[in-house]
C-alpha cells in the first residue's frame, strides 16, 4: 500500500523556487550563503513546516526537515540534496533532490499517514563550491570526511576577508545542531539530474546509480628554460610547447581507456610575450567507471609524459591536489529504487555517477542511494539547463515508494 504523490505541486514548486536568484537568460543564481540561500531556505522552512515537519539547523547551517515516524526511537530515513548554485546555474541541479523530498512528506501529512521511521529532508550547504571551497563540505564535514572547523574557516572566494561562518552569521543560519548527528541515519537517498546526455538519449527516464566514481585531481609540473622568443627553434626547452603535447596525451589516454579527463588550468612563468615559457602549472583531472581505471589512466599518462619530457628536453611531475574516493551506494536501497520503477513500469538502467554529488560523502558512512534522472542535452551548469514534466514526475514516482518502503512502510 502506498500513497498518491503529487507530481503537479512537485513541479510546481521547482518552478516557484527557482524565482529565487532568478537570471534574466533563465537561469539562476544562489550562492551558498547569499541572500539568495536565505530566502530560499525561509521558503523550505515554511514548507516543511505547514507539512508537519520540525526544522532543524546544525552548525554548518544545513538544514533537516523531519516529518515524524510512528516509532520515534527509530532512525530517520533521509532524502535531501542541495539549494547553493553556482553563478551561472540552472533550475533544477539540487532543488530537485531537496523538493522531491518534501513532496514525500507533503503526501504522507496530506494523507494523514506516517512510516514507521520518521523521514528528514535535508538541505546541505554549499555542495556547489562556487563560493567556498571544496565544495559538498557541509556534507562532507557532517561524516567526518572534512574538519568543520576548516570548513567555517573557508574563506569566501569573491571577498577572501569574509569566512564560511561570517556569511552563516550574516544570514542567521548558523544553527546548534551538531553536523556528525547525520552519520545516525538509517539511510540516504538522493535524485539528481544527469548532468550528462545519457539517460535522455537513450529514452530512460531513471538512472540507478551504483557507484560514484573516483576522481584525481592534479598538478602537473612541467619544467624548461627560459629564453628569448627569438631563440632558435632546434635546442628549444619550451614547457609550453610540452604541456600542450601533455594535454593532447591526457585527451587520448581518456579515450583509449574509456575514462575521462580534463585540462583545466594553465599558469606560465614568465607569462610575457617576449619569454619562451619555462615553467607550466597544469590543473587536470581524471576520472574512471572501472575500480582500477584511475591507475590504468594515471600509469598510461606517466608514460606517455616521460616520453614527452625525454624528447622535449624537459621535466614533468604530478602533484596530487585532492579528488574524491569511489563509493559503492547500498545494494538494499537501489534494489528498492529497481522495484520501484518497475511498479510505475518505468524503462530503468544501472550506471556509474561521474560527478560527486553529496551522495558519495555521506555514503561513505550511511546506507545510500543517488537516482538520475534526464536533462535535455545533458546541460547543467548553465541557465539553458531543463528537464521535462514527464521526467521530474518519473523520478518522484521511483524514489517516493523506495524512501517510503525503507522507512518500514506506512505504519
């Protein structure tokens, strides 16, 4: 037995959400921390609140919308995402998660039915990043992943004298709950859109994710020497001319292996018009769907790169800078994801998550489940960035019913 999802009022709530920070090319800006999140925090709250639900506040400012359980003792079941964009975002990258979430228990309070385990929406602060770095740190602070007091010592990227926990202050969301009390769930789901081309092309409408991949995020050094642009070509030691040999290798390793990879950044030194370049930064990463794909990749680039840096005349190194574990989410909740979409006859496919979403944070330590579901052309990041009707109502129709049976069912 279950009961009726409203995929109207889902839908139209995204839309009333993302007036918030609104862009005029359509899109939307909402900074972590902004004026913009505090509105749009205020609009939850008041959401959750007339759906019967406590609203609760910990001190990275996350937010825990909990609809009551028959069992009080029981732990909460969670289902959440983010409401932070980055500077030119879309609509749906994290609202969706979060407002998939409140329809759940907007159903159950309408229906004057609970589960036997109470259900929290969360709201993590600043999985995007954009203005405090690394992004996910609430999330990632709240399972122990990250130190929460780096993370409210972050400073703001737009105005480096302003912290993380100034902008918390300046908002009023700097709440007394203690982060870690999230490592208590019983479980964890969250929806997303693809941000990818896949699901769409395919005409699938869920995306079971069964593992967020592992990411390597790099500096790669490139040494020459310095000399005048009028230098004579043979006899040359320019790390620009081997870096860019070295982005062209990265490209190919990526392809040859099945992986992905990205050149990001460049710095020179000397960064002068009349200076052949003798020092190059790159900012890259990679990234591999297979367990030991990251280590097929980085070993194929290490030998591709010494051979750039032997014929070049040059050195190459690889700093690691950070990346992000590969997280296996809880076979248990994906099969009731699987279950659930088949009952709705929904097409589904099992697949890897490319991009870290909060999901692989907290799924390090709670049972956890990421569900996709399509965008148009894959776009995210972006005002263009949409989804259909059809799909957002696919999503609510998959993982309502699984959040729903792993809280116990309707008591």
């Amino acid at each position: 037995m279950t009961i009726p999802l409203n995929a109207d009022r889902f839908w139209d709530s995204l839309q009333e959400m993302a007036r918030i920070g609104a862009t005029p090319e359509g899109g939307v800006k909402r900074l972590a921390l902004s004026h913009e999140d505090r509105v749009a925090r205020a609009l939850l709250r008041d959401w959750a609140i007339a759906a019967g639900c406590t609203v609760t506040v910990d001190r990275l400012g996350s937010m825990y919308c909990t609809y009551p359980g028959a069992d009080p003792d029981a732990a909460p079941v969670a289902v959440g995402s983010h409401l932070d964009s980055v500077p030119t975002g879309g609509k749906y990258d994290g609202p969706y998660g979060v407002l998939l979430g409140l329809e759940i228990v907007r159903a159950l309070h309408e229906a004057g039915r609970r589960t036997h385990a109470p259900i929290t929406v969360v709201n993590w602060t600043n999985e995007e990043g954009s203005r405090f770095t690394p992004a996910m740190s609430a999330s990632g602070a709240a399972m122990g992943v990250l130190d929460e007091a780096k993370v409210l010592a972050a400073p703001d990227n737009f105005d480096p004298a302003f912290t993380y926990s100034d902008a918390l202050q300046a908002i009023g969301w700097a709440g007394p709950e203690d982060p870690a009390l999230a490592r208590d769930f019983a479980a964890y789901f969250e929806a997303h859109i693809e941000q990818g081309p896949i699901l769409e092309r395919e005409g699938i409408p869920i995306g079971i994710v069964t593992h967020c991949i592992g990411v390597e995020q790099w500096e790669i050094v490139v040494t020459g020497e310095d000399g005048h642009v009028g230098y004579p070509m043979a006899g040359r030691k320019d790390a620009l001319v081997a870096a860019s040999e070295l982005i062209l290798a990265l490209e190919r390793v990526a392809i040859e292996t099945g992986g992905m990879a990205t050149a990001a950044r460049l710095t020179l030194q000397p960064d002068a018009r009349g200076n052949i370049p003798s020092l190059v930064r790159l900012a890259a990463n990679i990234r591999h769907p297979d367990e030991d794909g990251n280590a097929r990749m980085e070993a194929a680039f290490r030998t591709a790169m010494q051979e750039v840096a032997a014929r070049r005349g040059v050195t190459a190194e690889i700093i690691r800078i950070g990346g992000y574990p590969r997280v296996p989410f809880a076979p248990k909740l994906l099969d009731a994801l699987r279950r659930a979409a088949d009952g709705a006859q929904l097409k589904h496919r099992d697949m890897p998550g490319p991009i870290p979403q909060d999901a692989l944070h907290v799924g390090i330590v709670v049972p956890s489940a990421l569900m996709f579901i399509p965008c148009h052309g894959g776009v995210s990041h972006h005002p263009s960035e949409s989804i259909s009707r059809e799909w957002c109502a696919a999503g609510l129709a998959t993982m309502g019913p699984a959040v729903i049976e792993a809280a116990g069912g309707l008591a």
